[in-house]
C-alpha cells in the first residue's frame, strides 16, 4: 500500500502549492506592515506648515487620540482621500494632524486652500527624515496615536469610507474610552 | 481593481507596475577611501528598496531609495557600525528592508531548506539505484543461452566474458 | 478589417479546440478510427483561426485603430512600424494571444512531423494539447479579451512602454514562449503514455527531440533577455533573480533535467517513472510561471499588471491540469515496469545525479520565490529573499554540478569501472585544480579565490570533453573516421553535448570574471574632463540634446583610449519619451570579446555638468556566448539523425522493425 501511496506524493505538494497561492491571491504582496505600532511614536519637531515660524511637535499629538497623514500635493491617492479626511475631520471625533512629505509650501497651501483643509495643523517635511522616522515608504499613509502618544495603527494607502467605518472609527473610539 | 492601481501609483512614486526602473540617478557621495566607498556599497546592496520591491537599494532609482541612501551615508560618516544602521532601518521599517532574510529560528527553512532537500533526495536516490539493481535482470541463465544459441544458429561460445 | 473578426475567429478556434481534445481522445482509447483521424484537421482548424485572430490585432496596431482598447493602451501613430508590431505582445492580452497563437502551431508540427507514430498515440497527444489550448482560448476570451472596444476612440495611444522597444526586448517573449509551450508537448507525450500505459524507449525516442527544441528555444529566450537587461537597463546587470526571471528559469532547469533523464529512459529504459513525472514538472512549471506574472501574487519589476480575478482563473486552470496530470501519475505510474539495471557507478547513475542537483536547484529557487508568500500567508510576517540570497544558494550548489557533468560523458553505461574512469580523469584534475590554484594565488595578479574556483570548474570541463574527444577518435579510427562519422546516427547528440559543455564552461568563467573584476567608477563630469578606469582613460566631451522618432534625448559624448590611443567614442543617452514620459537610459557601450567598456549618463548637476557611471566588465560577453552555445548544442542535438525514422504504417509495425535494428547494428 504505501508502494502506491509515494506516488501520490507529487500531486500532495502541488495542493498544498495551489493553497497558498489561492491564499496569495488576497494578499498583498507590496504591503509592509509597521514594526512601530506598539510603540511610542518617533520624536520630531518640524516647522508648520501655515506658520513657518511656528512648530508642530510629537508632543502637540500627546494626551489625545490624535490622527497623523502623511500626504504630499504629487500624490495622486492623496488626493483620492482628501474627501475621506474632510469626512473625518467633519465627525469632530479626533484631531487630524498632517505631515505634508517633500513637497512644496504654495503648492501644498494652494491645494488645502482649494481643496478644504482637514487637518488642525500641518508639519512640514522638506527632505522627509522625518517621514523615515515614522517608516514612511509612500504615500499616503495615515497613523493612529493614542493618549499615551503609542502608535496603534498604521493605514496604508488612501483612506476609504469603509476603512473609515471598519478600522479608524471603531479604534478611535476604542482608545478615548481608555483613560 | 482601480483601487488597486491607484495604490499602486501611490507607492510606487513613478508609474505603472509594468515599468522597470530603469536609469539610476548617480549620487556623487564622497569618500575618503576606496575602501569606504566599497564598504557604502556592499552595505546598500544588502538593503530593499521598499518601494519598487525587488531591487535593492542600490540599484533603486525611487525617491525613498534616494533618501535612505543619503541616510546611510550620513550615518557612514558619522562613524555608525553596519549593525547600528541596520538596526536603525529595521526599527522604522521591519525585517522586510534587510534584502537577506536574517539568520532566525523562523527563516531556518529558507537557510537550511534547501541542504536538507538536497540530503533527503540524494538518500532517496541511493537507496533507489541499490533496490533497483537488486531486482533488475542481470544475465541470462546456462540453459536460457544454449536455447538462445540454438534458436540463432550458433556454435556454443568456448568463454563466458565475465564482467 | 473589423475587430470583430479577431473575436470572432478566437470563438471559433475554441471550437476547434474543444473538437481536438474531445474526439480524438475518446476515440484512440474506444479503437474508433474516425474520431482519431480528426484529429489532424482539428489541428489545423485550431491554427488556422487562431492565426487570423492574431493576423487581426497585428493589422489594428499597424493600422492605429485605437477603438480596440487593447491597441489604444498599447499602441501609439509615432511608433516605429517594428514596434508596432511587438506592441502586439507587449502587454496581457496580446502576449496570451501570442502564447495561443504558438500553441497551435506546435500542436500542428506535431501533427506533421508524427507520421511514424502510431496514430492513437499521436490522436492522444494531440488532444491534450488541444485541452491546454482550451484553457488558454478561454482565459483569452473570457477575462483577457485583446479585443474589447473602447468609447470615445482616443486621438492617440497610450504608447508601447519605452523599455519594449527594442529589437532584443521584442523578439525575447516569442523565443521564451516557443519554449514555453514547447515542453507542453512533451508534457502531452507523457500524459498519453501513461494513459495507454506503455511507457518505454520509443516514447522517450519520441519525446526527446521535441524536449530539445523547446529547451534550445527557452535557452535563447533566457539568454536574450538578459543581454537586453545588460545593454538597456543602464547599470550593467544583467540577472536579478527577479520572480519574473525565475520563472523562467526553474522551467529551464526542469527541462534540461528532462533531457538528460529521456537519455536514460531512451538508452536503456531505465527510470521511466521518474523522467515521467519530469516531463509533467517541466510543463507545470511553465504553467506556473504564466501564472505568477500575471496574478499579482508576487512583486516583480517585470511583471504584467496585476488583477487577482484572472489570477484566480488561471489558478483554476493550474488545477485542472497539473492537479490532473498529477493524480494521473498517481494512478497509471505503479503499473510502469522498470527498465535495465545498472551499478551505482555508471552514466546512468551519473545522469541521475545530474537530474537530482538540477531538481534541488529548481526546488530552492521555488522556495525563495514564494518565500514571502508563504511567509504572509502563514503569518510569519514579511520577509524578503533576495539576491544575495539566490547567488549564494546557486554558487554552492552548481560546482556539484559541473563535477559531475566532467565524470558523466566518459562513463559508461550499466557499469563503470571506478579505477578505470579514475585514471582517465587523473589529468584532468589535475590540471582543473592547477589552473584553480594559479589564478586564486596572486602571482601574476590580483588572486581572486572565485576566480580560481570558476577557472577549475571550466577547465575540470574543457580536460573531460578533450577526453572524450580523444576516446573518440580511437573509436573512431583517426580524424578521418570522425568526419566520415558526422551525421551518422548519435554523431548529432554527441557533438551537440560537446558544444553545450563547452557553453557552460564559458558561462562560468563570463559569470565569475565579470562579478569578482568589473570595476565602475561613479564621477561627476565637466566638459573636457578625464578620468581613468581599469587601465582606460574616458574623457567626456559634454552631451547635447537630440530629437529621435518619439523621444528626446540628452546625448552624451565620451571618447574612450587605451594607451593614449583613441579605441571608441561612446554616446550614452538619457531619452524622455513622447508619451511615457519616464526617463530611460541607454548606455554607451564598447563590446569586445574579453571586456566591455560601459558608460552611463545620470543627471545633469548645472553648467554643463553630468553625473556618470564608467564600467570596465571583464569577460561579459562570455556569459551570453555560454548561452549562445548551449543553445547551437542542443540544435545539433536534436537534429540527430536517430530522431529521424522511417514512415511506419500501424499496419505493417513487424516489416519495419527488422530494418531498423540492421541500421543500429551498422552504426
């Protein structure tokens, strides 16, 4: 019997093959998840968008759920999700903060000015060290802090309406009920 | 489907999956020696490039490769061991930016996988090759060969050749 | 000429394909002659609108009809007429068209070119065939149709991606597909042995020149493209172990394991099982490859756009056959007798160890390929294997390899004397390790250990062969019996061995030089300036903008000399494209048999300024020279007078049979 059962060897390791790549198939193979969440959120200090003199820090995120997104004027997703912030922004829930990565400041004000702005304050990151620091590889992304300023989720790509009522809010509301 | 494409823009900063970068743009960082040149390469090379994924560091032409480069070197100069700059790049962006899968009890399959396959497949083909020679046929017996020498017309040979 | 047409004609060659896999077969096992006989002109229903539906999209891209989608995403009115052409296979749709297209013509060669084979053996391997063109046709006109229409008609095209239009780059797909769907043949020869359960010499006789073809075709399709990755890509390399261009290798790999096994199976019918479920591997893996590239599993820089929906279909696909070949494999292998025996020195045993370390190879690099896939599935985070990792594992593993590719050819077959074959090769290592040692050390130069080792395992080849030569000629009776030997029967594949371990030793040394002394140097250049590299001196004189067919260029001008005399001028090119506006560099290179002479333009830095990148690259030419000769092998190989026999007819085998055995005996 177990004569016959070595031939059924090959056909055995292509199933187990066809099974991962079916489960390969829902995967994304560019995504990279974040080793920072868990963790406190990098320390910065940039100048702000608006107000070059004025800075926006780590610190300014701390002691509330706060939202971060990094989005740039040549990102075309970005201004895919620009509403879905607008939406966000409009819940009153959180404070959306902004990291505009390697842009240009009239470019960046313009498209705000033009588009809405959802963001309560907006850093600047010319050269995008910052945007290393926080593991940026492309843009859009968007991360949720907490109280505590400890990184809980990173978004990768646009923000969607469903991502927005499945992941963000159901979170968000999670970590303000926490002291 | 379009939000797919559409991620795909975003991360790959130039367009469409189906490109190859091709043309990199030469930064022309300093060095000291020639040595240290050496050293920035062979470093850089061990690195993924996250963003146009299979390729490394050194040879993405990707904005965030621009800017990780420039990080290396600076840390280079700033008198920064290999490990402390690895260690650096996988805090911020996990172990996927190393190009080599480190040498964990987790990646143990993909280091030894292929050694062990090897030993497995060559034990498998040696026991095969002897079970084979057991069971094949090896000669014609005595009476078997004086039939055959009849049927043929021969005269019954003076030597067996022996192997 | 409509589009439709295009549609139309694919709908019918479907029919014609659903014909072919359906009848023939039921009639070769039910004995119903005329069911068999369809399958010839089944065969060349399948081509003939299979062709037309191509000859259809060739005309919408030379005609610009940017109403069809596919052209209008693909194809462009400034594009050179060559381009357009290839524009053909430049994306999904097209390329699966041209996949099909090819598919039907190798199943009609087989037609033509079986006519000493019984038919219900022919009937069969038809109709598999026919079955894979099913599942093609299908996914061509059901999720990838190149002729879906798109409104409004666009004034212009979206262009054929810059990178495509090359001459190499355009003739790369058809060669590797040609092999693709080359081993699908012998993949067919398989599946009808075991489903009329004689597996013997003749079906491996069969198979073998058919394996050949496809393999010297994938071998031409490899080595191409990574020329064109060399000369196009700006950088110099030209292998990345890209999911792409591992696809395309494990099938080569395969297949040369295959070739070698039938030469067991087909010598001395021992193995069969085993070259059996190689023949299937072969294919599968082919299989695997298309499916790879085009689902979005893995990331590549190569691959086609990705949609998970067509990943799924051609999953299913992947299924139907290879789990059905498979599970047919497990049905009807048990019942194949084993063939001769033999010790365990003997070329036999040799081959098979060729065939082992071929399999691990093709199994590792699989397992790196889909690493970060399984890794994400089963949730063990993402990991990335890369490069470096694949070199090692092949370094280590491919001098295993040559050791034995030196031992096999002067064994013999069943049983090999070992003091024998020792003292035949004593010479040969000790020159291999010799010329080893000599480069590795530094005495004339630079030592360089892999040097030494790539010189060993190139010369341990060279000594082998000049052996085997050797022998022959005693065999032979002097230079004059090996002519008058030329074209006799076993003369072809002999050569063609010869050739094709002459190639590898090439490729060896091509790989290894070129890795351990390229020398590149990254400057910043003003005009007039020199630098010097690898004993060259490079001045460059400034670079000015030029205006091509559909591009426009900055173009750089660099003279190069070699002991104050000038050897070349070299004008690298950065091109910004009309309509796919990403720059693209073609580097200057100098070609030359024992070194290239590379130079690429980067950026322009202000005042007249560039950023560049200067190579010297030792002995680059010789990896794809490898390839070229690995490739004449395995023609001369295949061109074997033995592969060609006399007609037979199914009714006449005992008259024809006699005849054939006095021929061998002469021989």
């Amino acid at each position: 019997m177990t004569r016959y059962l070595r031939y059924l060897v090959p056909l055995a390791v292509f199933m187990v093959l066809v099974a991962f790549l079916y489960r390969g198939l829902s995967l994304d193979p560019k995504r990279v998840p974040s080793p920072l969440v868990g963790k406190p959120m990098p320390e910065f200090s940039l100048p702000r968008l608006k107000d070059p003199a004025a800075t926006l820090s780590n610190s300014d995120l701390m002691g509330k759920v706060s939202i971060l997104n990094i989005w740039a004027t040549w990102c075309v997703s970005c201004r895919a999700e620009h509403e879905v912030l607008l939406l966000l922004a409009k819940t009153g829930k959180v404070d959306i903060y902004g990291l505009n990565y390697k842009d240009e400041r009239d470019k960046a004000q313009q498209w705000l000015a033009q588009l809405g702005d959802p963001y309560v304050a907006n850093a600047f990151d010319a050269d995008g060290r910052v945007g290393i620091d926080w593991g940026v590889y492309g843009a859009p992304e968007t991360f949720i802090t907490d109280r505590q300023g400890i990184i809980r989720h990173k978004h990768i790509g646009p923000l969607t309406v469903d991502a927005l009522n499945n992941e963000i809010l159901p979170l968000i509301a999670e970590l303000q009920s926490t002291p | 489907m379009m939000k797919r494409l559409v991620i795909v823009l975003a991360l790959c900063l130039l367009p469409v999956a189906v490109t190859v970068q091709a043309g990199v743009t030469l930064e022309a960082f300093k060095f000291e020696t020639k040595a240290e040149e050496q050293h920035f390469k062979d470093l850089i090379e061990e690195l993924r490039c996250l963003v146009c994924q299979n390729q490394s560091l050194a040879d993405s032409d990707a904005e965030l490769a621009h800017d990780l480069r420039a990080e290396v070197y600076d840390m280079i100069q700033a008198g920064k061991s290999d490990d402390e700059i690895v260690e650096f790049l996988v805090a911020r962006y996990g172990d996927f930016v190393l190009y080599n899968p480190p040498v964990k009890p987790a990646n143990y399959l993909i280091w030894f996988g292929p050694f062990v396959l090897l030993l497995v497949a060559g034990f498998l083909l040696l026991r095969a090759i002897r079970r084979q020679k057991r069971t094949a046929v090896t000669d014609i017996t005595p009476e078997q060969r004086a039939k055959l020498d009849a049927v043929l017309g021969n005269t019954p040979p003076q030597q067996d050749k022996q192997q | 000429m409509t589009p439709e047409l295009g549609n139309f004609a694919l709908i019918l060659g479907l029919c014609m394909s659903l014909v072919l896999s359906i009848f023939p077969l039921i009639g070769s096992i039910n004995n119903t002659p005329g069911w068999v006989a369809l399958a010839k002109p089944a065969a060349f229903g399948q081509l003939f609108f299979v062709a037309i539906s191509f000859a259809v999209l060739v005309a919408a891209f030379i005609n610009n009809d940017f109403s069809v989608l596919y052209v209008a995403q693909n194809g462009n009115t400034q594009l050179p007429l060559l381009y357009k052409i290839s524009a053909v296979w430049g994306a999904h749709e097209g390329s699966l068209l041209l996949w099909a297209l090819i598919l039907s013509s190798w199943t009609v060669a087989v037609a033509l070119f079986s006519r000493a084979l019984p038919p219900e053996i022919v009937a069969r391997v038809l109709s598999v065939m026919g079955m894979v063109s099913i599942g093609f046709m299908s996914f061509l006109l059901f999720t990838s149709n190149p002729f879906d229409r798109v409104f409004p008609v666009p004034f212009e095209g979206g262009d054929l991606n810059p990178l495509l239009q090359d001459f190499g780059l355009a003739v790369h797909p058809p060669m590797l597909y040609m092999g693709y769907v080359g081993l699908s043949v012998a993949f067919s020869f398989a599946i009808a042995a075991l489903i009329g359960g004689k597996l013997d010499a003749a079906w491996a006789r069969w198979s073998r020149p058919w394996t050949m073809i496809a393999w010297v075709f994938l071998t031409i399709g490899i080595t191409l493209g990574s020329w064109w990755a060399y000369y196009e890509l700006g950088w110099g390399g030209w292998w990345f172990w890209d999911p792409v261009e591992n696809a395309s290798f494990m099938p080569w790999l395969a297949a040369t394991a295959l070739m070698h096994s039938l030469a067991v199976t087909e010598k001395r019918g021992a193995f069969k099982r085993w070259t059996v479920l190689l023949a299937l591997t072969a294919f599968s893996l082919s299989l695997l490859g298309t499916f790879l590239v085009r689902s979005g599993v893995l990331t590549s820089v190569h691959s086609f756009a990705a949609d998970p929906a067509r990943g799924l279909f051609i999953l299913v696909f992947l299924c139907i056959v290879i789990g059905g070949s498979l599970a047919l494999y497990a049905w009807r292998a048990p019942n194949v007798s084993s063939g001769g025996g033999f010790d365990l020195l003997s070329r036999e045993t040799l081959l098979l160890g060729n065939n082992l370390l071929l399999v691990v190879i093709t199994a590792f690099i699989l397992l790196g390929t889909l690493a970060p896939l399984i890794y994400d599935a089963m949730g063990w985070g993402k990991i990335s294997v890369g490069f470096p990792w694949f070199t090692a594992m092949f370094v280590i593993f491919t001098p295993f390899l040559v050791i034995i590719m030196g031992i096999g050819p002067l064994a013999r077959w069943k049983k090999q004397d070992p003091g024998d074959i020792a003292r035949q090769l004593r010479i040969a290592l000790l020159l291999s390790v010799a010329a080893g040692v000599v480069m590795a050390l530094p005495l004339f130069h630079e030592g360089n250990i892999w040097a030494g080792l790539a010189v060993m395992l190139s010369v341990w080849i060279v000594s082998s062969l000049v052996l085997s030569l050797r022998q022959r000629y005693r065999y032979r009776k002097g230079i004059a019996g090996m002519l008058r030997d030329l074209g006799s029967r076993g003369s072809g594949s002999y050569y063609g061995m010869v050739i094709a371990h002459l190639g590898v030793a090439f490729f060896i040394i091509g790989v290894t030089f070129v890795t351990q002394f390229d020398v590149e140097q990254d400057i910043r250049m003003s005009p007039g300036q020199t630098a010097e590299l690898g004993g060259h001196t490079f001045r460059f004189d400034g670079a000015k903008v030029v205006q091509g067919p559909n591009y426009r260029a900055d173009r750089g001008t660099i003279h190069v000399f070699k002991d104050d005399k000038e050897i070349a001028v070299l004008h690298p090119e950065k091109r910004t494209y009309t309509v796919q506006t990403k720059p693209m560099t073609e580097a200057g290179i100098d070609p030359g048999f024992t070194r290239d002479i590379y130079v690429s333009l980067g950026e322009a830095l202000g005042g007249g300024d560039w950023s560049l990148r200067l190579y010297y690259k030792p002995f680059v030419r010789w990896i794809w020279l490898g390839g070229i000769l690995i490739a004449i092998g395995g023609l001369l190989a295949a061109s074997d007078k033995r592969y060609r026999m006399a007609r037979v007819s199914s009714t006449a085998p005992a008259q024809a049979t006699p005849k054939r055995f006095a021929t061998e005996a002469r021989s």
